[in-house]
C-alpha cells in the first residue's frame, strides 16, 4: 500500500483535475496538521461561499464537506482546477482554457472534458451581473475595508501571553471562525481580479499579440505586496546616512540588533525597523502557514533584505522606471481596440479602468487574511516555548504535525507523553519536503505515496544547464528588458549572494520574497502566471519579469550573465 501523509484527501470524481499551479505560491511545503484544521478547513468553507455569492457555483455542485477546492495529496495542498474552469465554462464569453491561461500561462494542463451539469443559466446570469459590477468600479470596493475591521477586531482579542494554558488554545479555536470570513473577502477580490484581467488577456489574444497583456495590466498603484519593499528601501537609505551603522551590517547580521542597541547613530534606523515589524511583521516565507516564520518573530529575515538593498549604488525607487507605464499601457490600448468588436470595446475600456482597483484590492485582503494569523502565531509559539520549559525538544514546525484539538492539548501539558509521535511525524514530513509533488493529480490512483515519490525521484532525468546562446522561453509577466548576473535563490533567508543588479532566479515566490525584489534588475520564477504574486510585484516595482519557465532553477547556471525580456517572455544566455 505504500506510507502516506498524516492527512489526505478524496479526489471528487465529478470534478477531479487538482494542480499544484497557483497554490504552491500558498502552500509551497507539506502542510501540517495545525495549518490543515485550523487554515484550509476554514478556508474551503470561505471559497464555498464566495463561489455562491458570485454564482460561479452553488452549494449543491460540492461533494460533501470535506476540502476539495484545496485538496491535500501526497503531503502538498492542491487547487481543484475543474472547479475553477467552472468560473469560465459558466462565465459569459469565457473559457475554461481562458482560466488555464490565467493559472498556468502557456502551461500544459489536462484539457478540459465537458461533464453534464457544467454549464448552467443560472450561474451565467449571477456571474454575468458580478462582472459588470465588477466592470463599473470606480473606487476601492468596500469589502477592503471589511477586512481591516475584521482583522483588527481578531487581533484585539487575542489575550496575554502570561495567561493560562486554556485561553491560548482557547484564542487558537476561535481563529477559523474568524479567519474564514477574511478568506472569503480574498477569494472573491481574487475571482474577480481574474475575470477583470482575463478580459484585457482576451483582447490581447484578439489582437494577435497575448504579449501585450503585460502592458496593459501595468502598475496599478499602492498594491500591498509591493509596500513591503518600498518600505523596507526608505530603511535602507537611513542606513546608508550613517557610517557605524553601515559598519554594524558589515560584520555581518548575527548579533546585528546587539551591536546597535547602545548606538545613537542607530536610533533612527532602529525606530523605523520597528516600526516596519509593527506594520508588516506578519509576513514571512511561507506565511499561510501557522507554525511559519515571520518578519516579526525571525527579523533576520528583514536583515536580510536590508543588506542587500544598502548596498545598492544606484536609486532603487520604481518611482522614475514607472513613470512611462500610462504611456505603455495606453499605446498597448491603441494596437489592441481595433481588433475588437463594438461590444468588446466597451467592456475593455471598462477594464483597463476597473483593474487597478481589484488588483489593489486583491493584495490588500489578502494581506489582511494574513494579518489575522499573526496573535494565533504568536500564541502558538507561546504554547510550544511553554512545551519546552516542560522538557519538550520540538520546535512551532514539529509540534504543528500534532492535531491541535486532540494531541497539542495533551502534548503541551507533558511533552514526554507524545514526543514518541512527533518525532515519528517529522521523520516522514522531512522524506515528504525532500520531493517534488506531481503539478496535477486527476485520480485518486494518483495520489503519491511517499515510496513512489522517493522512487521517481531516483530516476529523474538531471537537467543539463542552458549554454550561452540558448534562449529559454516561459511566459511574459512584466514588461520591460534587463542584464545581469542571474543569482539561483531558493530560500529568501539565504539571499547572500544576490547583489544590487543580479537577475533574481526563484522557483516559487511569495510575498516574503518581495523586499528582493527591488535590487534585481529583473526576476525569473519557474512557475507562475498573470495573477501570480512575482507578476503583481514585479509590475508595482517595474521590473522585468519571466514566469513559467519551467526548470530555470536548474537550467541557468549561477552567476551566469543573462538577458530578460519580460514582455517576450524569453530569458537569453549571454555567458556562463
């Protein structure tokens, strides 16, 4: 039978294409018993509810209660792609292969198999209705604000952390009934974010040049995932004012806050550290996780970003590198509106003005969804620090493989009791992390076990390196043309390496990767696309950007110099 995850899924035979696209931006690694029960389950009620409010689908298209939306195979969250095809089968003037292009680019997913019940009036009214309300916004929608309040609201809640056992688990089990209406406000931004910007992606096509797309989403202004990078840049040139302060990074970052505690040259840069970690200290890598990191418990990761962005010697500002993005966005308009027809026009125009707003809005929910996580973190790590004073010697990553409602309870009370169990979990959590999941699962046969994906591991072909010359081909993901030594980075705490000017070369990005951002001259990601979080930064921070380029990680050798056309969608090898 082979050895399986802790927790898994049933493939909904109905409805059964699952892909890791998207999702593994998300959940980039195996998911934990605490992230599973106290996260997806509240959230796949979320995404249940927003699909019915907008009409995509209705409550009787789910089998059972169980997450299928986000499927957990083989250790890994997944997205049910047949659900999200429903958002174009039943949409008026979409696809099913207009959502394959909004997850995956030119990817190569299963075609779609039309099933009896797939198309349905009902929801083709409802969604039609969402899109033109969606089309005449004019301002930020008011669900933005809805999740301010919400997450304010949680987070005021959240009790001291002197206080009894039983109240800290007792805030842990009140967090999925918050957190579900926060993702809720994100999932129905996000589809409608989509629809928006598959409109713009349809008339590109139309047009008989998809590439132009990356024109006209362009910048649109204050996007969330983007201020974390700015932010972090006006820090860095506080820095930069004051020599020991600059000597302080110099010796490196261990020790770093230490060294400049007594130091009143550091004032003004310690001020605003703290500042940034009061504001944006939720995020982190991998940070949908509750055991994850965060800025605001592991600041290195901040310090990190800083030093790489003090050394710049050029302005890194977007500021001027944007300031002919209404030129390209308008002139892509002009070469796209005589390819549509009269009705088409009006819905673009509508479009190119409503985007901005959703886009905006899109990052700031999910922000805010984050943001309810950060007390429940700080809580849970309270707990497990707790655990350790008690004789525990697991850390937040190996205690969250416990089930937070039947074994936590009993672990942090006498660690001893099940420490037997959480060592078992680990051991088989680390063969998990050290494989690669399949990108789609469509059967329940193909649901890994974890034997098979060690086997098909040992007999993967190596991937040869690129040579200069070659010219590696992925999907377009923000406009623009850029040189540099390409920097292979797998983790954005160990980002070392990556010198103001290098090509940032990832294979999966989150928003933890965004203060890297802003030094590159250009990223490339292996996966992605057009509502993908490297896109939505790289277009803020005006930064070439290649998505989908299956294998870059390995194909283009470090340090390599390389040339990235972001509009192209191309990455050419210059010299190795």
């Amino acid at each position: 039978m082979g050895t399986r995850w802790i927790i898994e899924g049933r493939i909904d035979q109905r409805w059964p294409v699952n892909t890791r696209g998207n999702v593994g931006e998300v959940f980039p690694e195996v998911i934990t018993a605490l992230g599973y029960h106290l996260g997806v389950v509240p959230a796949e009620k979320a995404w249940r509810s927003a699909y019915a409010e907008l009409g995509i689908m209705s409550p009787d298209d789910f089998a059972g209660d169980d997450p299928v939306i986000i499927g957990l195979y083989g250790g890994y969250c997944y997205l049910n792609l047949s659900y999200l095809r429903m958002m174009g089968v039943r949409a008026p003037g979409s696809s099913a292969e207009a959502i394959d292009v909004a997850f995956f680019g030119e990817g190569n997913p299963p075609p779609y198999v039309a099933r009896k019940g797939d198309k349905s009036l009902r929801s083709s009214v409802r969604i039609l209705r969402t899109v033109l309300g969606a089309l005449g916004t004019k301002q930020l929608p008011d669900i933005v604000a809805d999740s301010f309040r919400r997450s304010a609201a949680f987070e005021a809640l959240r009790p001291d952390l002197d206080a009894p056992d039983a109240d800290l688990l007792d805030y842990l089990y009140a967090f999925p009934d918050a957190f579900e209406p926060l993702f809720g406000n994100h999932m129905q931004t996000t589809a409608v974010a989509a629809i928006v910007s598959g409109i713009l992606a349809d008339a590109s096509a139309a047009a008989g040049n998809p590439g132009l797309v990356t024109h006209l989403v362009g910048a649109s202004g204050d996007v969330q995932s983007a201020l974390y990078a700015t932010d972090l840049y006006e820090i860095a040139k506080v820095i930069r004012q004051q020599p020991s302060v600059m000597s302080a990074f110099d010796e490196g970052l261990d020790g770093l806050l230490e060294r400049t505690a007594s130091n009143p040259d550091a004032a003004g840069f310690r001020a605003m550290l703290d500042g940034f970690l009061a504001t944006h200290g939720h995020r982190g890598p991998n940070d949908w996780e509750l055991s994850a990191r965060t800025w605001d418990n592991t600041p290195d990761l901040v310090l990190t970003a800083l030093d790489r962005m003090r050394v710049a010697g050029h302005d890194l500002s977007p500021s001027e590198r944007l300031s002919d993005d209404g030129e390209r966005r308008s002139a892509a308009a002009d070469l796209v509106r005589p390819h549509l027809r009269f009705m088409d026009r009006s819905n673009f125009k509508k479009a190119l003005r409503a985007l901005p707003f959703w886009s905006q809005a899109r990052e700031a929910t999910r922000d805010r969804a984050v943001r309810v996580m950060l007390p429940v973190k700080q809580v849970y790590r309270e707990l497990v620090r707790r655990s350790v004073d008690r004789g525990g010697t697991a850390g937040p990553t190996e205690v969250a493989l416990l089930d937070p409602f039947t074994e936590l309870p009993d672990y942090i009370r006498d660690p001893t009791s099940l420490a037997a169990l959480v060592d078992e979990r680990s051991s088989l959590r680390n063969r998990f992390a050290a494989v690669e999941p399949p990108f789609f699962i469509s059967s329940q046969d193909d649901v890994p076990t974890i034997e098979e994906l060690e086997a098909t591991a040992a007999t993967a072909t190596r991937v040869e390196a690129a040579n200069p010359g070659d010219v590696l081909t992925g999907d377009a993901g923000a406009s623009g043309l850029a040189r540099g030594r390409a920097r292979i980075i797998h983790d954005p705490a160990d980002a070392g390496s990556l010198e103001p000017g290098d090509v940032l070369v990832a294979p999966i990005t989150d928003p933890a990767w965004t203060p890297l951002f802003l030094p590159a001259a250009a990223v490339v990601v292996n996966v992605g696309a057009l509502m993908s979080h490297a896109v939505i930064v790289a277009r803020e921070l005006a930064i070439p950007c290649v998505i989908a380029l299956e294998g870059a990680t390995d194909l283009i050798p470090d340090g390599a110099m390389i040339e990235v056309d972001g509009t192209a969608g191309t990455v050419t090898l210059i010299e190795t």
